[in-house]
C-alpha cells in the first residue's frame, strides 16, 4: 500500500541529495579534467570546484546557491498503481524541502512577478512521465538552475542544412555562452520531432550519467565529435580558457517531418545535479 508520507519523506532526502551531494559521475570527471589540465588558472578553477563539493558534502549545504527550479522525471511501468499518488505528493514534498533544506525560491510568476516562495505555482512542479513496461516506478529530481538555462537554444533548421548546420549552431551558441553557464558543462541535444519534442529530449538527454554512450553507434559517434568540437574552443572553466569547456555531450532523437529539421540544445552547468527514488509495485520506496 502506497505510503504517503513515507514517499514524501523519500522525495525530500531527493531533493536534498540532488542540491547537497554531486552525483559520483560527475566529480569523476571534473577531477579527470583537473588531473589532464595544463593551465594553471584552468586547474585553479576546477580545483576550487573540487573543494565546493567537498564543503557542501561536509557541511550538509546546497552546492550552488541557485538550487534550480525542481523538474521531475517519472518512469512508471504500466502496472504500477500509484501513479496518481506520486503525482498528488510530489507538490508536497517540494515545498516541504524549500523550507527543511532549504531550497532557495525559485518560482517567479513572469505576469505578475509574484513568488510563492515554495518553488510552486501554476503549472508547476514540471513533472515528465514516461510510461514503461513494469510494475514498478522511477522518480527522478532534477534541479535545474537558471544561469545555464539562459544559455540554451532551439534552431528550426531546414533538411539541407542538415548535421553540418546543426554543428555549427552549437558551436557558434557556446561561444556566444562563454563562461556564463559556469562551464564546464554538460550539453544535452535534441534532434528531430517538433520544436517542443527536441527541447523535451534535449533536457531528457541530461538525466543520463556521465561516460555513458548513446546505444546507436553513429549518435554515439556524434556525441563524440561534438564533445572534441566544443573542446578545441578552448573556453575552459569558467571561461578562463583551458582544455576542458564540456564534461559531456548527451544526444537524444527522434523522427522528423520531411520539411524540418529541429535541434535543441539544452545546458546544464558543472553542478549537474540528479537524485533518484524508486517504487515497487506496492508502492513501497526501494
């Protein structure tokens, strides 16, 4: 029998972990990136980030002062029966943890500029379900914070312009980005679909960890190439220059019309965050 409160409880220690403790795949790789630069200013930046997640670990402290707007993704099997449940106790949980973290308020009414000051308000908490076969549900936290948001870009392109397009729209976008989404940073790419469909994927495309490859041989292949492309910019942490502007590039696609050809490109800063809840078919928290 599904418990609320305990899955309220489960959701806020999420809430918590995904703003306090960096997923071990990524300081994996920022301390890679520290380990394999050459400039000094670039490894002073890195070694500075290194040391923050150190600190917001001992001292139990958000790592970053924007602690995101919090999205959820939810991947519930078919067979789960508790789908409406989560969905009514996520709200819950999410003002719970802006008060206990505490979660700074992050929801602002773009109308009339109010803030509720729980990280809610209409049409929000954003919550993503994905349904799979199973009995059983995944909940995955995902704060994401504003400054890397701002820096992320659609492009309706046409079929000729094709992949060649698509690469130099991303390369010529983070070298408009520079710095200002606290790079390195994660990209997660969106192709085809609609414009609504790329940004979605795009953004689903962060969610997976870190030195994971796509499964389709030439995404994979794309996803590398591009990494090495925004790389050899030179940017570097910060954007004080250095060897490492992106921790990861992560691609996720569908079809397309035969008259379009869309590309979304979604960025996530080095503090990039996730957390996890799972459910079994009993509604109990795994």
């Amino acid at each position: 029998m599904f418990d609320k409160d305990k899955f309220i409880d489960a959701a806020v220690k999420g809430l918590r972990d995904g703003v306090v403790e960096l997923p071990p795949d990524v300081t994996e790789r920022i301390r890679t990136a520290y380990e394999n630069e050459t400039s000094d200013i670039a490894r002073m930046q890195l070694k500075a980030i290194l040391d923050n997640i150190d600190l917001a670990h001992d001292e139990g402290l958000p790592l970053c002062q924007d602690t995101g707007v919090q999205l959820f993704f939810v991947k519930a099997g078919y067979d789960f029966p508790y789908l409406s449940d989560v969905m009514k106790a996520i709200p819950e949980a999410i003002e719970r943890a802006t008060a206990e973290v505490p979660l700074r308020p992050n929801t602002v009414d773009p109308f009339t500029g109010v803030n509720p000051k729980n990280n809610l308000g209409h049409n929000m908490p954003a919550v993503t379900v994905e349904l799979v076969e199973g009995d059983g549900a995944t909940v995955i936290v995902f704060p994401k914070g504003g400054g890397s948001e701002n820096m992320s870009a659609l492009w309706m392109l046409t079929p000729a312009e094709g992949f060649d397009g698509a690469k130099r729209k991303i390369l010529e976008q983070m070298q408009y980005a520079a710095g200002k989404p606290c790079t390195p940073v994660v990209l997660g790419i969106g192709f085809g679909g609609g414009a609504d469909i790329a940004l979605k994927l795009a953004k689903k495309a962060l969610l997976r960890p870190l030195g994971t490859e796509n499964p389709i041989p030439e995404v994979a292949a794309m996803e590398k190439e591009l990494m090495d492309d925004v790389n050899s910019i030179g940017i570097g942490p910060m954007g004080l220059g250095g060897r490492t502007t992106a921790l990861g590039v992560h691609i996720e696609h569908t079809v397309r019309h035969p008259a379009t050809f869309p590309v979304a490109m979604v960025v996530q800063c080095w503090c990039d965050r996730r957390a996890i809840v799972k459910l079994d078919v009993n509604g109990e928290v795994v």
